[in-house]
C-alpha cells in the first residue's frame, strides 16, 4: 500500500443538504455524483468530495478546502456573477475585492462560507 499515489477523499459536513446543493451545484457549479441518505458527493479533478450528512455541525474557524486557480480577478468574477458572497476577517487586510495577498507575494487568497459555515477559498499561486 502506498498511501502516496492513493486516490484521496475530501470530507466536510452539511446539516442542510438542500442548500449545500444549492450552494455547491448553483452558485460554485460542481455536478453532483450521488446524492444518498449519508452524504452529497461530488468529483472535484480526480478527488471524491463528500459533504457528510450530519444532524448538527459546528464549523471550523479556518479554511478547509482551497482551489488554486490561475487567474483570482476571474474567480472572482464568475463568483460573485453566481451570487458567492465574500468573506472579510478582521486584521487581514483584505482589498476591496476580499482579496488577501501574502507578504512575500506569492498567494492571493479569496475566501467565502458555503450554508453550513464551512470557510473554503480560491487561491492563485506564484
């Protein structure tokens, strides 16, 4: 067994299945795999994401699922034309867009919250 060229599975948690579909398939555009009474899954470039149907769910303060993306300004677009409203954290400061850059330069970092409270994120990456 070699945990290194194993297939991965990301798992976050949703006790709102309807909207997390919304979410998830409406204002993010992922195509829904299967849909049964344990979880949401979705393929995401090889990765199984499975939103892990729960009763209760108290989401991380910290991202959880990150996409690098080539081009942020792009992202940013097609989110916000989708309806994906952008997360501000206090003493980061973010642009006016939500966008953070790293000291050194080499990431830009746009978050946002999926229904559950999940904090996920668009990267793009020198």
């Amino acid at each position: 067994m070699d945990l290194k060229t194993a297939k991965p599975t990301i798992f976050l948690a949703t006790s709102d299945a309807e909207s997390a579909r919304n979410f998830y398939e409406g204002k993010l555009g992922l195509s829904l795999t299967s849909d049964d009474a344990f979880a949401l899954v979705y393929q995401l470039t090889g990765t199984e994401l499975r939103l892990s149907k729960v009763p209760n769910h108290t989401p991380l303060p910290f991202t959880v699922l990150d996409w690098q993306v080539p081009d942020i300004m792009a992202a940013h677009g097609t989110l916000s034309e989708r309806g994906v409203e952008f997360a501000i954290f206090e003493g980061m400061g973010q642009d006016d867009n939500g966008i953070w850059a790293s000291p050194d330069g080499g990431a830009r970092i746009l978050w946002f919250k999926d229904p559950d409270g999940n904090v996920l994120s668009v990267s793009e990456r020198s």
